[in-house]
C-alpha cells in the first residue's frame, strides 16, 4: 500500500472506512486490556505516533508495533490509558511539522477547551519532530501553554538534554540522507537499478534472476511476463501507425488492464512511457535532484521557497543497462512521430483569457480552460469564437469523460467575464466590505499561528547568541581546548543559520500590519479611480487582471444551475445572465494577420 494512504486519525470501529489499516488495529487490540492500551483503572491520554518512512508501517514491520508497545509501557508507568479512539498517527509526513496531517489534528484537539485528556504519550523526542533547531522546542512550548503533560517513553532531564537529544537525532537524519544519496551512486555505478518501485513492463530480480527478498539489495529489471507486450504494443501503434495518444488510450483501455494505481489509460501516462530511455535499454540513475525554489503564493502574498524536483546536467547522470523492451530504432522513432503529433496540435495556439487558472466546476472539480475556435460566416468573414469549458471534458479519452461523467456546458469567455467583472466592481465601489475581510485575515488563525513562531524563531535565535558567549567564556576559561571550541561553535552557527533562513521563510508568509495597509491603500486607489473615470465596466484587460490577482482565489462555477462563487478577499455566490450555456463569443477576426485575437 501506498504511504499516503495511512495518513490518518484513527478513530471509529473497526468496520468503518476512516482509512485505517485493519492490521494495526489487530496490534492495538493485542496490546489492549479491555479496550485500552496501558493501565485500564489510569486516567485517559492521548498518543501519538509517526513512521518517517512507508516501509515501517508495512505489516509485520516493526516500526508502528515498537512505538506502541513503547507508549503501552510509559502508559502503564504512569497510571495512564490510550483508547482506539485517543490515537493519532502520522506515515512518512517528511521534515516539516506542518504537513503531517495528524498532528495538525491533535493540535487541533490540544487546543479544545473541552479535550478529553490533559496528557500525551510519544516514544521518543525524534518522533514529534527530527528539527532540533526550533520545532520541538516549538511544539512543546506550544503544549505546555495549553497546559498538556508530554510523556515520553525515552524522557530527558533538561533543556540541555533535550536539544543534545535532538541534535543527535537530527545529524542521524541528515548522515542516513547523504548515506542513501551516496549508495544509490555506489548502486548505480555497479550496474544495478536504484528505483523503489519497478517502471511499467519490468519486474525486480537479483543479479541471477530471482525475484525475491535478495533482489531488493541486488536490484536489476527483467521483462515483465505480461506488461513487457503492451509496452512493445504501445512504440509499434505510435511509430508505425502514426497513432495520436488520445486514440492509442481508447485502445488501451479496451484490451488491457492500466498500470497499478492507475484506473485508467491516459493519454499523459502513455507519453511518459514513449519518453522514458529506460525501454530501449537505459535506466538512467542519479537524474534528478530537489532544489528550494520560490513559489508564488495566493494574490496578496509574498512567493514562499518550496522543494522542486529538477533534473541535474546530463554529463552527471548515470545509465545503467536493463534489458531493452523495444529497440533503439523503434524508440526513436516513436519519439520523433510524438514530437511531430505535438507540433501540429491543434491545441498548441495560445491566447490570453481573463479568467485563467481561477475557474473549477462546481460538479466535478476540475478547472475551466479557455478555448478559442474559428468559424467562417456565409460572407467569407472570419469569426473567433472564445469559450471556458471544463476540463474534464476537453481533450480527454472518451472512457475517461464517461468515467468523470461531468455535464456541464461551455461558457461565452464574455458572459462570465464580465459577470465576475461586474460583480467585483460592485464591491470596489463598496470598498468598506473588502477592508473588513482584510482586517479579519490580518486576525486569522492561520495568521497569528505564524506570528507565534516567528516571535518562537526569535527568541532561539537571541537564546543561541547567548551560548555564543558562554561558549567563548568557557574557552577562556580552559574549559576546554581550541578544537573542542571550534567544533562546538561551528554547530551553533549552523544551528543559528538553520534558525535565520526558516524565520525568513515565515516572516515572508506573515501579513503584518504595514503589508495590510498598503493593500487597503491599493484596494482604495482602485476603487476611486473606477469611481472617477468610470472605468468599473469597460477597464483595461491588464487592469482587470491586476485586480483579480489581488483579491481572487479561486471561481466556483456551475454552468448548468447558472451561478458562480468567488473565494478569496471578495465572496459570494452571484448569478449568471440566463441562456449562457453552450453560447459562444464571436469576434471578427483579420484574416491578413496569423495573430490570434485576445
């Protein structure tokens, strides 16, 4: 099973679809007295647990199992109590606490004021958090405020120990990283394959073609009995047929079962696979790396670094040969014949819509896209006909759309254009209404949640520069020599480092008080100038733009109902101009000039 598919509260009966694996439940079961873990007669606590990576939680692994019997016995030690329900636990999260969807959750219960338990039980330090630097002392902080007792099986004495703890932890996470990098390397340049999971049309052997326990060590690819065909099926049908994608998936998915995880044969995948080197012979290793990149947040807020997969120069890449599915020639000759299906595209023209990227339907989720058609009137006049309609019904396998079934129609671009324009300028011209969902934003949890730790990151970082000193004293005292001294300090303005760039990252994502005023300033100039020159209707396409970016988020849009919600500064849910479905805009178009019209 895939790891994301235990992040979950563990909550309810057993029967119920909450997501749960009906295996742990059998370790909790065996590890309970009468329906409790710990001492039955004790007081009730909350527990929790995480596996950082998706092989401890596999069954029969011993990663979940040891946690629990671990706060079983703190439990016990304590005169304490865990029910099913008081459980919550965390799969293969990453390093950020803020992305672990059960703790979120019991943070969340902590600051109840009517929670069922003023206790928490966890195994070790390392398992609220590996971040030595700020995220335990964060979290702890964060539970002795809302007076919570944490347990922990393996306890420390002090703050000292605690941070001795966790830098251990810490450095051990950082070493088994750079140790797993630099065994892929040694992996890879003995010949061996270093993926986790097998590509389409392969299966894992060792190096005598036994698959098995050895072959997760001595790791190389043979044909799959099965898929091996389909993949050979599939370069045949593109390279000698000429067959689009989109037609090479219905027939897919009529003879053949899709990959695993997959439910269906989609025209994307297939080109992953005409693309990938590794079926003409090439498993290419050490390809890709994660860089920090900055992301451009929701209108209104500063871009925000995040990991991004990128490729690394070629001349670093390692190939590792695999038995080859289909040949050289065939290879690239279903890679030229896909290149040359994508530069005659029908859908390659591009044109600008106002309402790009912000559009989902109601039905399905999906986003709305822009279409632009061109249609030649009785006279010889050429028209452009500009439209949204969703996605799941654009450019996609029938099976596909019958799968999705969404039923919505097309939209004029210039009916729901100018109906979100409208209903915007109505606000502008209130201005008062979008101040106060600001000021309410500038109050919002999510917030003062980061105000918090970036006031938390603060004080670390005035905390470190004071070990600073005691350091250099305690030198000067021949505690120790100049090489004990050295070792220590290079830690501490490393971990001082750490703290400086995360509070950077959070201090850009805060909306303080100046950033407020300055978007109220903007929303005020705009809505005066709409009110001076009488531009609320008939504004620039740059203007409009500029103006949804600040305020929209996100257009809810159900074409059939006709009605639409705006999220973000501006809501409401606001109407559409009736017989709007399946109407299309027509814009003359100068048959002289290859631009498309915008």
């Amino acid at each position: 099973m895939a790891g994301n598919d235990y992040n979950w509260r563990m909550t309810g009966p057993r029967e119920s679809n909450t997501g749960q694996p009906d295996w742990f439940h059998d370790y909790f079961e065996a590890e309970a007295i009468d329906g409790f873990v710990g001492d039955p007669a004790g007081n009730l606590a909350y527990a929790y647990l995480r596996c950082s990576s998706s092989g401890q939680v596999e069954e029969g692994r011993s990663g979940l199992p040891r946690q629990l019997q671990h706060v079983a016995e703190a439990a016990r030690a304590n005169h304490l109590k865990i029910t099913w329900e008081t459980v919550y636990f965390d799969d293969h999260t990453g390093f950020e606490f803020r992305h672990r969807p059960a703790l979120s959750a019991l943070r969340r219960e902590i600051k109840n004021p009517k929670r069922i338990s003023n206790v928490l039980i966890i195994e070790y330090l390392d398992r609220l958090s590996r971040n030595a630097d700020w995220h335990q002392g964060f979290l702890l902080e964060e539970m002795n405020e809302r007076n919570i007792k944490v347990i922990f099986w393996k306890s420390f004495s002090s703050r000292i120990e605690r941070a001795v703890i966790g830098a251990i932890s810490q450095e051990g996470m950082e070493q088994a990283k750079q140790r797993m990098a630099e065994g892929n390397i040694f992996k890879a340049k003995d010949g061996r394959v270093t993926a986790r999971v097998s590509a389409y049309g392969y299966i894992f052997v060792d190096s005598t073609g036994r698959q098995g326990e050895t072959a997760k060590r001595d790791t190389h690819y043979a044909p799959h009995p099965q898929e091996a065909d389909v993949v050979r099926f599939i370069y045949t049908k593109v390279a000698l047929e000429g067959h689009s994608l989109r037609a090479l998936s219905v027939i897919l998915q009529e003879r053949f079962p899709p990959p695993k995880h997959m439910a269906h044969w989609e025209p994307m995948l297939i080109g992953l696979i005409i693309r990938n080197p590794v079926y003409k012979g090439e498993f290419v290793a050490h390809r890709y790396q994660y860089v920090k990149v900055l992301k451009e947040g929701l209108p209104g807020e500063p871009a925000r670094p995040i990991q991004k997969k990128i490729q690394r120069p070629r001349e670093e890449w390692i190939i590792v040969p695999v038995p080859a599915l289909v040949s050289p020639e065939l290879w690239e000759m279903a890679n030229r014949t896909l290149a040359k299906n994508s530069q005659m595209s029908r859908r390659n023209a591009k044109a600008p819509y106002l309402l790009t990227g912000l559009v989902r339907c109601a039905k399905c989720g999906y986003s709305y896209i822009g279409r632009h058609k061109t249609k030649k009137g009785r006279s010889g006049q050429v028209w452009c006909l500009a439209f949204y309609r969703c996605s799941a019904r654009a450019n996609r396998a029938p099976h596909v759309v019958r799968e999705i079934a969404c039923t919505q129609g097309q939209v004029a671009c210039h009916v729901l254009d100018e109906a979100v324009w409208s209903a915007i300028c109505k606000l502008l011209l209130e201005p008062r209404l979008l101040l106060d969902v600001l000021e309410n934003e500038l109050e919002g949890g999510e917030n003062v949640e980061r105000t918090r730790q970036v006031r938390f990151l603060e004080t670390e970082i005035r905390e470190k520069d004071l070990e600073d000193a005691k350091l250099y004293r305690a030198y000067q005292a021949d505690v120790f020599d100049e090489f004990e001294y050295a070792t220590r300090r290079k830690l501490l303005k490393e971990s001082r480092r750490n703290l400086e760039a995360d509070l950077e990252e959070l201090r850009d994502r805060v909306l303080s008080r100046e950033e407020l005023e300055e978007r109220k300033s903007l929303i005020l100039s705009l809505a005066q100038q709409m009110a001076a020159t009488g531009l609320s209707l008939d504004a620039p396409f740059e203007v409009r733009q500029q103006v949804l970016k600040l305020l929209v988020d996100q257009i809810v849009l159900d074409a059939k109902e006709g009605w639409f919600r705006i999220e973000g500064v501006i809501r409401g849910k606001y109407p559409l101009p009736t017989s709007h479905v399946e109407t299309i805009e027509s814009i003359p178009v100068d048959t002289g000039s290859s631009r498309r019209p915008s």
